[in-house]
C-alpha cells in the first residue's frame, strides 16, 4: 500500500513539474510569436506605406506582453538622404498633443490609434544627445525641440515631468515606447529589445521599397517626356512629308511641261543646228533626272505618311525582267559593262503591283551600273519556298567598286550614301535604295546586300509569289 502511494506522489510530482516548465515556458513562447509576427509583416512588405504594418504588428505584440503605454515613436535617421524621419503611433487625444492631418499615415492603425510621420533636414548635433538605450524619466529640451519643428507642436509642461520612456535602439535610429506616471520595469526594457530585429527588418525594405518607388516616379516622367518627344517628332514627319508631297505636286507640273516641250521641238524642228540640238538634248536629260528626284521624294513622302497604296494584279514576271534592263541599259549602259538576266524556268506569274516592281528593278539597275566601270551586271530571279511560303527571288549583282562592311547597315537610310563627299564619282540623292527597301517591305518581302569592297555587290529581294493584304 505504501509503493502504491509512493508511487501516485511521484507521478503527481512529475505532473506538477511538468506544467510549472510549461507554464513558465508559455510567454516565451507567445513573446517569441509577436516577434515572428513584427518580422513576417516585415517581409510582406510590398511598398513603402506598409511600414504601418510592422508598427501595428509591435503594438499589438507590446500589449500581449501586458506592457502599458500610449504612444510609440520610431526616429530614423536616414544619412543617404540627410533626412531624420519621425513616426509617431499614437492613441487619439494622448498626451494632450494634436498633431495636425496633413501628417496622418495610416488613421485607424489600430482601434483609436492613429500613425504620423515628418521629416527634417539630419544634423550631427542632433545625435549628440539620443539615448541609446535605457529607461528615462521626463522629456529633455531638445525632444521637444524636434517636435516643434517637425509637427509644430510641443508637449504640455506638466505632461514634460512625468512622462516616462523605454528607449531601444535599432539599426537606424531609436524606438521610444512612452507612457505616464509609472516608470517602465527593466524587463520591459528587455521585452522591447526583442522587436529591434523585426523592425530594422522593416526599415530597410522601406528604404529599398522608397528608392524603388522614387525610381519609378522618375521612369514615368521619363516616359512622359518620351511620349510627348515622340509626338513632336511624329507630327514633324507628318509636317515633313506634307510639305514634300505638296511640293512634289508642284514641281511635276512645270517640269512635265518642260520635258515635253523640249521633246516637241527635237522632233519637230528638223532645222536645228548640232549645237542646238545637243544642247536640248542635255535639257531633257536634266529634266528628266530631275523628274525621277521628284517621284522619288514624293514616293518617300507617301511611304512615310502611310499613304502609298499597292495595285496588285497577276502579270508575267520574265516579260517584265526583259523591259527593265532593255530600258535602264540603253539609258545608262557603259562601254565594257554587260547587263544580263538569268530567269529560272519554274518561273511565271506572281500576284503583285507590277508598276511597284519595275520600280524596284530599274532603282536597282541603275544603281548596280552607276557603280561598275567594267565586267557585268547581272539578274537572276528563281522561285523559293522559305519558311512554308513561295516567293519570288530577284538578285542583282555587279562587279563594281563594292560597299565597305561598316557602311552596309546604313545604304538603306534616307539621303544616304556611301560616298557622302562633295567630290564623289557618281551623283545621287541616296533616295533609291530606300525607297526600293520600303516598297519590298509593304509588298510582304524582304531586302538584303552583300558586299566586298574592289570585287562588288549583290542585292537580294524576296516577294511572295501571291501578295495577301494583311502584308502591307
């Protein structure tokens, strides 16, 4: 009987223990949860007024702690920006102080709480007199004197003796817990130092959090500035080709009526000397390049503009081959340059604008002769299937003087040219080639060139053999 007894004491006993260590252990534990707590809202942190969130998250785990006070201040000392920051969470009507609306962060943090912040200018002589960590009785001079300028507000001189402070200190300033009448415990203290962590946590991805935010800001107006520059360029371009369209209108008028007066009396006047003649002959040349520039710009201009319209219909393409070099080498052939034209038998009809690819032969023509002094100028045209679709492919190759590797990226601009001197061999605007790569484009295809310099070059064109609207 007395083992039996002996042993329902020691479990008892070890029962007793075991509750009293759990007991013991229990605010531990619920302390060590408000801190997890302060660090996790730490991380869900996704913009700088979150911070709200770290405070509110403190608070409620100071009162589970049963530590009693009414006001919390975090001041943070921000050297990147020279910029002290105040937060002040505080219970409505709290210490008699009013702190005016246009500094309210978050109203209603918690049930009557309410979260401020103000900035000032960082000055050294400000730091000279911060607690680092303690228990304080009373507010100094210099408090005070911060809170005049940051808020314009000053505490009461009979609140100013009483008041009591935990101060600890954390990686960017100080958290001051505050209260009256009843001076704070050093266990309070303790407890306190616990959220140090979690709240410097929170500071630092709200720096990270304001430089992110700050950077955006900045992006956007640069976005701004880009849309508005980018407007006044694209109603310069509308201005530009405009003007060009108008006065290409213009200029066509005369210039007709002069190339066909001149070519009226060339057949007409039978009497004319060799002189006179050869000398309306050099008009009408003129004229005639000078016509070409005009297309060419009004071309360009309606291009620009979105304005130039394709006329497609199904025609010959070996026919139309044959024209373009009978025309362009009777016009532009040299003594000791050879055009030939190489067309594939698989080669037949395509659905295209058949004025628009003449146009792009002749350019290219013209250009491959400008450039060769001797040899051949040579087309060949075959059909291809690339990528599923059947095109047509047209190269033209010279054995000119060919186009240095770091200028090939840049023939197909607008006005330029490989040779831009005033002394340069070969005369030109540098519209051809430009224009020919965007009339290949709104036809669906593609340009390229190949090049070496002394021995010549090869421009590349691919059409489909069927143009579909969707292409231009």
């Amino acid at each position: 009987m007395v083992k039996r007894f002996g042993d329902m004491f020691d479990f008892a006993y070890d029962r007793f223990l075991e509750l009293r260590d759990k007991e013991e252990r229990a605010p531990e534990a619920e302390l060590q949860a408000s801190v997890d707590r302060v660090r996790a809202e730490a991380m869900a942190m996704a913009a700088t007024d979150d911070i709200a969130n770290v405070v509110k998250a403190l608070w409620e785990g100071l009162v589970r702690q049963t530590i009693i006070f009414d006001t919390l201040v975090f001041r943070v000392e921000d050297v990147q920006t020279e910029e002290l920051q105040m937060y002040v969470a505080t219970l409505e009507g709290a210490s008699g102080v009013t702190f005016p609306e246009s500094y309210l962060l978050s109203r209603g943090m918690l049930d009557g709480v309410n979260l401020y912040r103000s900035t000032m200018p960082l000055e050294m002589a400000q730091l000279d007199f911060q607690e680092h960590r303690g228990l304080y009785a009373g507010v100094q001079e210099e408090v005070n004197k911060d809170l005049r300028a940051l808020w314009g507000v000053e505490l009461p001189d009979d609140l100013i003796a009483r008041t009591q402070r935990v101060v600890v200190p954390f990686a960017y300033g100080q958290i001051t817990i505050v209260r009256e009448e009843e001076p704070f415990l050093e266990a309070d203290l303790e407890c306190a130092e616990s959220f140090a962590e979690g709240v410097s946590l929170g500071f630092t991805r709200y720096f990270d959090f304001r430089q992110l935010e700050e950077q955006n800001v900045q992006l956007a107006e640069a976005n701004v500035q880009l849309e508005e520059a980018n407007e006044q360029i694209q109603e310069a371009t509308r201005l530009k080709s405009q003007f060009l369209a108008t006065m290409s209108h213009e200029l066509r008028t005369p210039m007709n009526a002069i190339i066909g007066f001149t070519r009226l009396v060339l057949r007409r006047a039978a009497n004319l000397e060799e002189r006179q003649r050869d000398n309306l002959e050099k008009v009408q040349l003129s004229a005639n390049h000078l016509l070409t520039l005009i297309n060419d710009i009004l071309d360009l201009s309606k291009v620009e503009a979105g304005r130039l319209d394709l006329k497609p219909t199904s025609f010959r393409v070996s026919p139309l081959i044959q024209q373009c070099c009978a025309t362009v080498g009777s016009t532009l052939g040299k003594p000791g340059v050879e055009l030939v034209y190489e067309i594939g038998d698989e080669v037949g009809e395509v659905f295209a604008d058949e004025d628009r690819l003449r146009q792009v032969m002749a350019n290219l023509l013209s250009n491959a002769l400008k450039f060769t002094d001797g040899g051949e100028v040579k087309v060949r045209v075959q059909e291809s299937g690339i990528g599923g679709q059947e095109m047509l492919a047209i190269a033209v190759s010279d054995t000119g003087i060919g186009i240095p590797e770091d200028q090939l990226g840049r023939i197909f601009e607008e006005f330029r040219q490989v040779d831009g001197s005033s002394t340069r061999k070969v005369q030109g605007t540098g519209l051809g080639l430009a224009i020919t790569k965007r009339l290949i484009e709104l036809m669906g295809g593609r340009m390229g060139v190949t090049s070496e310099v002394g021995k010549g070059s090869v421009f590349t064109v691919e059409i489909p053999l069927v143009y579909q609207e969707e292409n231009e």
